[in-house]
C-alpha cells in the first residue's frame, strides 16, 4: 500500500446520476486505487430543492455528513422493529446508516442539500452498491410482473402499475415537496443525528482551532458499527498533529468540507508517501497506523472524517500527550542521543504543546 497513491488522481468525482431532482458522485478505484485496497468508499450526494432519493439499501456501513442545507429530511427503516424513523437534517449533522438499512432522502428546503457519505466497501471498485427498491433500476423491475403479481397478490394489470409507475432512476423531483416537510413533524432527530456544529468540542486550542470525536459512546445508533467519525477545525495556518490512530486502529478517509491547507503522511518505513495541497472537495487516505499532519492556508480548514475502528485512540508524536513522555528520561535520552540539558527542554516544550497550534 505505501507505493499506492492516497489522494485520487482528479480533483473532481464522477457523476453516475443527474437529473432534475439531483446528482450523485463517487470516487472508485478508477481514480482512486486507495479505495479498493482498504476497502473504503467515498460519494457526495446532491440534492436539489424538491429533490427526492429512492429508498434503497447498501452493501456496507457508512456516515453521513451534510455539508450544506437546512431542510434536508431523511427517513430509516429500523431493520429490528422494521418501524421508519424520519430525521431532519441540516448543515452540521453526521447520520450513521448500516449495512442493509433501507433509508431515503429529500430536500424540503429552497436551497441545495450536499451530503458526503464515508464509510465502509466491500467490492473490488471502492464504492458503495445500492440496491433501490422502485424506478428503472429498483429490484421490483427486476422480477416479471407474474412474479410481482403474485408475491403482492395482484392482477397483471395492478402488477403493471406497481413496477412501472415509477421512470426516474435513484434521484426524482418531487411534485409537492410540502409532502415531506409534514412527515418531518414526526422526526427523531436528537436519537439519529450528531451535529457537530453544536455539540462541544473534544480538543479546543484558541487560536488555533479545535476537534471533535464522534463514537458509539457519544452515538448510540454507531453501536454495532465499526466506524467512527471526526471534525477538524483549523484557524488559518494552524497544523494539527503529526498524530496516528494507535490502539484500536484503523483505515481513516477525509473529505475537506470548507478552506484548504495541506497534509502529509508518513508511511511504518518512515518515509513521506503523501504531501500535497488541499482545497474543499477533495477527499485522502490514511492506511492504519500511518502517521498523518494537516495544515491550513490562510482561509483555515474544515476535514470530516471516519476511521474504520468504534473506538479510535489518537496517538500524538508531539504535544502535551505525546508518546515520547511515556518514556523514561534515560530511555529518551539514549533513544534520540540527546543530552539531559536537551531532553529538559524538549519535555517543556511538550508540556506547553498541543495537539493542534497556533500559526506563530
């Protein structure tokens, strides 16, 4: 994996789905080799006002962020209960969606509805597969109608009706988006959803910026799933890291929502296999236990991301928390050939540090 490259080789995703009620895109292996070899995927769903995705289900565990939109509404069917639970969304949210979950999503608002899904792959493409229960490409289509017809007990004529009544693919635009924003009054947002624009933050440095952990301990819907997520802030040329995800670790994939800036990773060799600019849209990869820092430009920086692993352990090289003050001063001292006289002021420059800093 370390010759593999980590960030794909466009800037932009490919478009699978557009029509009058949105768009679909996604990263694969195409243009992202990383995806396949860690078994990760990435694709930004758009939705335009009135805009409305089919139910379906996936193959994979994913999260959901929405990175613009205040009307967004989305409804899960609870596989255990088999009762729907209908969310609003809005910019800020994170909403986990598990493996073979049938959910559906619309815009009820006047403005654009974006939201970029990380999560988990399991075929050989990096992406998530979907499968959509009506339209042209729904499982009902699939199926002769004397099949439909008599799994729902209809006649030809209503089975005709039933398979295909429905001529959009995946994303449509509704004739009355009024219709959603009622089912919305019913909406379980507080159980389903996480905004990380309002929930207090896990490290907070002034000046500098600050980050926020999502886990099951926090997200009880995350149970049962291995993956968890992450909000980075960065103030303008503030730097986060050099950190790993140690005990527990695992693959981690970052979208950059707003700013730009740049990162870097480093491989277990101990040598630098990603160093490149960022801007928003783009999306990298982190193999587990790589070592990765992020910097901002001077407009700051925002990265959502999801590490395959429930409970995620950063380990920090520098910083107050840093692995190197674990260590005994001998050991320190002999491990970096470095005098007492070096080694006090190292230990106060830790002490002093953190994990995310401020541009001198």
């Amino acid at each position: 994996m370390e010759e593999m490259s980590l960030s794909p080789s466009q800037e932009s995703p490919i478009m699978l789905i557009e029509g009058n009620g949105g768009s679909y895109y996604v990263w694969n292996t195409t243009i992202f080799p990383f995806l396949g070899a860690a078994k990760v995927a990435a694709a930004v769903l758009v939705l335009n006002p009135g805009g409305f995705a089919l139910p379906h289900y996936a193959d994979c565990n994913k999260i959901g962020y929405v990175i613009q939109g205040t009307e967004g509404i989305a409804g899960l069917i609870d596989a255990a209960t088999s009762k729907e639970k209908v969310v609003k969304l809005k910019k800020g949210d994170a909403i986990a969606v598990p493996v073979g979950g049938v959910s559906w999503w619309s815009n009820a608002g006047d403005d654009e509805v974006k939201i970029v899904f990380l999560g988990e792959s399991v075929n050989d493409l990096g992406q998530f597969t979907y499968c959509i229960l009506t339209g042209p490409m729904g499982i009902l289509k699939a199926f002769p109608t004397t099949t439909i017809g008599k799994a729902f007990d209809m006649n030809q004529e209503q089975a005709d009706v039933l398979v295909d009544s429905q001529k959009e693919p995946l994303i449509i635009k509704l004739e009355d988006p009024k219709t959603m924003q009622n089912l919305s009054k019913r909406a379980d947002t507080k159980a389903l959803c996480y905004n990380f624009d309002e929930k207090p933050t896990h490290i907070n440095v002034k000046n500098g910026g600050s980050y926020t952990s999502l886990t099951k301990e926090k997200y009880p819907f995350l149970e049962g799933i291995e993956l968890s997520g992450n909000y980075l802030r960065l103030e303008p040329n503030a730097m986060f890291g050099p950190v790993y995800y140690a005990r527990d670790s695992g693959v981690q994939i970052t979208y950059v929502v707003k700013g730009g800036g740049w990162v870097q990773v480093v491989s277990l060799t101990g040598k630098i296999v990603l160093d490149i600019p960022l801007k928003a849209g783009q999306v990298f990869g982190v193999p587990k236990l790589y070592l990765v820092s992020i910097g901002a430009g001077d407009e700051g920086i925002e990265c959502f991301s999801i590490i395959k692993t429930s409970k995620p352990i950063l380990g920090e090289v520098a910083g107050e928390k840093s692995v190197w003050k674990s260590l005994s001063p001998a050991v320190l001292q002999a491990s970096l050939n470095i005098s007492p006289e070096f080694y006090k002021t190292l230990v106060e420059k830790l002490d002093k540090s953190r994990i995310i800093r401020p541009a001198h």
